[in-house]
C-alpha cells in the first residue's frame, strides 16, 4: 500500500464522522429525499427558487440553451441569471450526476452532501494548519455545527454550501506551498466554485484571500503608545460630560424644540447624542494615544514566487468564472445591472450583540427558549443568527492568551474580528437598542462589488470558520499531553455543543392540472393567477413561491417569477403590457377598491393574450380575490380540468356573435 493511501486511511474515521452528522444535522430529510424541502410552508426562504434552479440547469443542458438566461420566467420577455443566486455549481452537479432523480430529491441529497462537506473541508483546511487529527476534527465538527450556516437550510440553501470558503482557502495555502502549475489550477477552480455557488462566498473568499496574501507577505505592528494629557483631551472630555446630561435629559423628559439663530433646533430622541458620544469618545482616546503602525515586507524572494501563482489562479479563476463575467459585463453596458439602493440608516440590519449570546435557535435542549427569545428582542431568525456554541467559546477564553505561540492563529484572530465587525452591519445594536455607534458596514455600500453584498449577518459564516480554526490552534497546544478518553469527551461534547432539533420540512403536493398541462400538444405560456413579479428588494402583485416547483411538472414558461435581481425593463413591460398589466394589478392584495380595470373587449383581450404567448391560465381561487375571478369570467377562456382550488384554463378564439365562454 502507497503513502499516499496510508494517509488517507487515517483520516476515513473523520470522513465517517461528518457523513453521519451531515445525516443528523438534518435529519429526517434522509427519509423524506423525494417528497419535501426544508423549510416552513409560508417561511421566509427561497426553498422552492433552488429547486426551479436545478430544474433550469437540467432543462437549459438539455436544450442546448445559455443556462444564465431564461424566457421560462417574465415570459416572454425573460431574465438575465447572473445576478440571481443560481447556484449553478450544485445545480450543475444536480443535472448531470443526479440526473435520474427527481429535481426535488436531487436538491435535498445536495444540502446532505454541503453539510457533509462543510465539515470535511474545515477538517482538512485545520488538519494543514495543525497536523493534528483530534485538533481537526473538533475544528471540523465545530465548522460543521454552526448555527450561522445551519440556519440556511430554512430557506437559503446557497448559503448551506460553506465548503466553498475553507475549500478555497486550502487550495491557494496548498499552491503557495508547492507553487506548482497543477496547484495554481487548482487554486482558481477553487475560487471558480465560491462563485458558482453564492456570491456572497465569493466575496468573503476573495477578502479572506486578500488577508492570507497580506499576511504572507507583510509583517505588520500596530501600537497605541501613551500621550501627555492636553488641554484638547480635557476640552474633548468636557463634551463628552456634557453630552451624556443631554442624552440623560432627553430620555428623561419628552424632549424640547427651540430656535436658535432662526434655525430650529428640535431633540426628542436621544439618537443623535448617542452617535456624538461615540464619536467623542473615540476623539478623547486618540487625543491619550498616539497610532503607531510598522510594515515590514516579510521575505522579497517569496513574494516573486507567490505573484507567479497568483497570476496563474486567476487567470484560471477568469476563464472558468467567464460565463459569469461575461454576463456582469452585459447586465451593465445594457444599464440592466440592479445594485442595491438604501440610505444612511437604512441600510439592512446587522447581528445584533445580543445574538451571540441567546444560544442556538435549533438546539434540542433550549432551543425552545432560544427562540422566544428571539421573539421577545425582535431579532431576525434568518439573517440575525451569531451563536458560536459554548465549548468551542470556552476552550479559547481559557487558552486565549497561548494562543499568539501558534503563528496562523493571529491571522485567524484578525479575520474572526473583521468578519464579526463586518457581521454587526452598518449601525451596533445591542437587545435590539441601537447604541448608536457607527461601524465600517456604513461605508461598505460606497464600494463596488462590495456594495452587493447587502445582508451583514451572513458574515457570521466567515467568523465560525475562524471560531473552528481558532478551536483546533488551541487544542493540538493543550491536547498533546491528554488521553484518549480526554479527547473522546471533547468531541462528544462538542457533538452535543451542535445537536440539532428534527430539522422543520413541507411536503410538495402538485394539483394534478399541471400534469395534464405537461401533457398538452403544442408549445405555449402558462399564466398562474394571481400572479407576481418578486426580487430581492420588492414584489409586484402576488407571487407564489410553489409556482416555481409547479413549472417543473408542467415543464412550460410562465409569466411573472421570481429572481434576486430583476431589471427595469422586465418590471416595465409588465406594467405597460395590455390585459397582463391589469391582471397584475389585480393580483395585488393592496390594489385600491374603486380602481376600476380598463374595458376591453373578447377579442382585445384574445389579442394581448396572445401576443404574450399566453395558451393557459391557472386560477387558485383559495387566493384570487373576488374583482380578479370577476375579470376572468369575461376573458375568452374554456376549462379543461379542477382540481380542488386550481382550475385550469385554455385560451381559444372568442366568438364572433358573444354569447358564453
């Protein structure tokens, strides 16, 4: 037997280990693979979008079709793909090895195996770092466990497949060892899967890179040498003082108005105090310490050698990541690219302080009053998850100050802040207060690329994976002179740090009506009614997400959908289009009662039916409402089949003397 096999051999007990937790973790999906998602019917996730995604990809390789641009949805204008969250490195995998199951089972087996990976790449990146299997394993399981990542799979299954990050981060240390072709390959095809993945995992791996890089090369020192007390450090200090009696005399009373120099001045909350104190404070601590920061280039020789492996892993990276650059470039130059649009302080909320102490929202044991408390702070369920466990916390509190002896654990401690800093958002809040201090996430809407990625909290996946790498530097310290049964009783009790409720599913059921509309001759659009136009940022109308797996049986375009980014010009066809644009309108649930639809005629209404390749309409009418049903009774339609609330429609000619349709 090689080497090379006797070294794998020693590592298949981890390999065994993170398959059965992958199963555990979301257990009973395992039982349920062809028949439900993940999540909760009406829940805040896009469960039923990934499933369209694999089922797209199948559809577009199929038909020999470009997988980033669709006319199956927004039909017949369709949608550019690069800005949505395709995920269309599982959805290619789902369309070429999973291809004899079903799209639904297909996805489900990939959130399995992401689980499965996300622990054994965390092992492999700590095992590199440590050469040791316990410390990897515990920095495995930890990584594996995370409730920041865990929580995706209520909804955001891109999210699930955090192997991406460790994964790249292994390969390009991997290339900078040997800084051979074949790993500088292997490094961008690494950075070419984060962005087929998710493009948040994109940008986290290309700033975790960035700082690897730094790190490498530089050797920076940062001090804050002490200054004389001055008179402008007693002057800042006296703002300070009275700041706070402001602040107090705010909150106190209901606040006051007054006019000074003919402007008015008004103070009825205390937020504006907040920030100047922060800002004072932070003007008094530079007013006592100097900053002191040194660079030292670390090893000129190195640095050749690293920029020829970085040339070739990007190259590598643009020529798999082309189809992706090309259509950034195309969204652009059309004017189509939708980047988000917030103010100051309305930028989406970060984690809130609180959340990193209220525990694990899925935990078996006091998970239930994890998610009251939730509930009582108003914290985000999906986007608001910070819980780092309790073993992994308390091992690096006792053995924090050994830890700088390992020399990757500073770089790990420097990307657990950023990325945690970067977590909290735009503004701190703490038990849902906003203390009023300003963060670095404010200014991150200001830069491009950057600036897309929008939603703070889902840093936290960055800040559990140097948690896990922190967990096993402190680990193969203390963990030399332990036992076997010493070792064995942290890892159990780091798998009882990530035990998990039975993971929340829903049953997909279909009205039989689709599987006839698969089965009707000729080509056409279906219309589901209501019917809606839903992004990231808005919806138009009323949008059902169960569309979405609906048009994998019926395997026929719609009109309406939903994607992460969905361009102006789509948006406008459907509020100029005739008949579509009323129905839309009439599909919203706030569309105001003495708004009266515009009159058209049989055969008007045939017409602009027509011309946007309407054949057949599906009306829930557990959902329309009563003007929307009223509509379509005058539209020239004939019933083909009922089934419960859905009944499906044909298009056909009107008749040319009226009479009933």
């Amino acid at each position: 037997m090689t080497g090379l096999h006797l070294r794998a051999r020693r590592h298949l007990p981890a390999v065994a280990l993170f398959a059965l937790l992958s199963v555990s973790l979301s257990f009973p999906l395992v039982l349920h693979l062809g028949t439900h998602v993940p999540g909760i019917r009406g829940g805040v996730g896009d469960n039923l979008s990934f499933v369209w995604n694999l089922w797209w990809m199948r559809t577009a390789l199929h038909a020999h079709l470009n997988p980033f641009h669709t006319s199956y949805l927004f039909h017949p204008v369709g949608v550019d793909l690069t800005q949505h969250t395709h995920t269309a490195l599982n959805a290619a995998i789902g369309a070429t090895l999973l291809a004899p199951l079903s799209p639904v089972a297909a996805q489900n087996v990939l959130l399995v195996a992401s689980l499965f990976l996300n622990g054994l790449t965390a092992y492999l990146l700590a095992y590199r770092l440590t050469r040791n299997r316990f410390a990897a394993l515990a920095g495995g399981i930890a990584y594996a466990g995370a409730a920041p990542v865990l929580v995706r799979l209520l909804g955001h299954f891109n999210l699930v497949a955090a192997w991406v990050i460790p994964l790249a981060v292994l390969a390009w240390l991997r290339a900078f060892d040997r800084r051979s072709v074949g790993a500088g390959l292997a490094a961008g095809a690494a950075l070419a899967a984060a962005a087929y993945s998710d493009y948040y995992y994109l940008v986290y791996t290309v700033v975790l890179l960035a700082a690897c890089v730094g790190d490498r090369w530089l050797d920076v020192q940062v001090r804050f040498p002490r200054r004389r007390a001055n008179v402008l450090s007693k002057l800042v200090l006296a703002a300070i003082v009275l700041d706070v009696l402001l602040l107090v005399a705010i909150a106190v009373s209901p606040g006051f108005s007054a006019r000074v120099g003919g402007v008015l001045v008004s103070a009825h909350t205390t937020y504006n105090e907040r920030v100047a104190f922060w800002l004072l404070l932070g003007a008094w601590a530079l007013t006592r310490r100097r900053v002191s920061v040194t660079v030292r280039v670390r090893d000129e020789t190195s640095i050749a050698a690293d920029a020829r492996t970085l040339g070739l892993a990007a190259v590598t990276f643009v020529c798999l990541a082309l189809p992706l650059v090309a259509g950034a470039a195309r969204l652009i130059l059309a004017g189509d690219y939708t980047p988000p649009q917030y103010g100051w302080r309305s930028a989406p909320a970060g984690v809130d302080g609180a959340a990193f102490l209220v525990g694990s929202p899925f935990h078996p044991i006091y998970g239930v009053l994890t998610r009251h408390a939730y509930e009582g702070l108003h914290l985000n369920a999906m986007e608001g998850v910070a819980w780092l466990g309790i073993v992994a916390p308390a091992i690096l509190l006792i053995e924090w100050r050994r830890l700088p002896a390992l020399r990757f654990t500073r770089f790990w401690r420097l990307v657990a802040a950023l990325f945690g800093i970067w977590a909290l958002g735009s503004h701190l809040d703490v038990f849902g207060v906003d203390t009023g201090v300003t963060l670095p996430g404010a200014f991150l809407r200001f830069v491009p690329v950057v600036s897309n990625v929008r939603i703070p909290g889902r840093a936290m996946v960055v800040v559990s994976l140097a948690v896990a790498m922190l967990l096993a530097g402190a680990l193969v310290r203390v963990g030399v002179n332990w036992s076997a049964r010493r070792r064995a009783l942290v890892i159990v009790l780091l798998l009882l740090d990530v035990a998990t409720s039975p993971l929340s599913l829903y049953p997909l059921e279909a009205s039989r009506v689709y599987s006839l509309l698969q089965q009707q001759p000729g080509p056409g659009a279906v219309l589901e009614l209501p019917f809606g136009l839903r992004d990231g940022f808005s919806e138009t109308g009323r949008f059902d997400e169960r569309t979405l797996y609906f048009q994998t049986i019926s395997g026929r375009p719609m009109l309406g959908g939903f994607v992460a980014r969905l361009p102006e010009n789509v948006k406008a066809w459907y509020r100029s289009a005739p008949v579509v644009s009323t129905l839309l309108r009439l599909s919203d649930p706030a569309c105001p009662a003495d708004w009266t639809p515009p009159a058209v005629s049989p055969q008007e209404a045939h017409d602009a039916l027509a011309r946007a390749s309407v054949r057949y309409v599906v009306v829930d009418r557990t959902a329309a409402s009563a003007r929307l049903l009223q509509y379509v009774a005058r539209l020239p339609l004939r019933s083909l089949a009922r089934d419960g609330a859905r009944e499906l429609y044909e298009l056909r000619e009107p008749q040319k003397k009226g009479g009933e349709h």
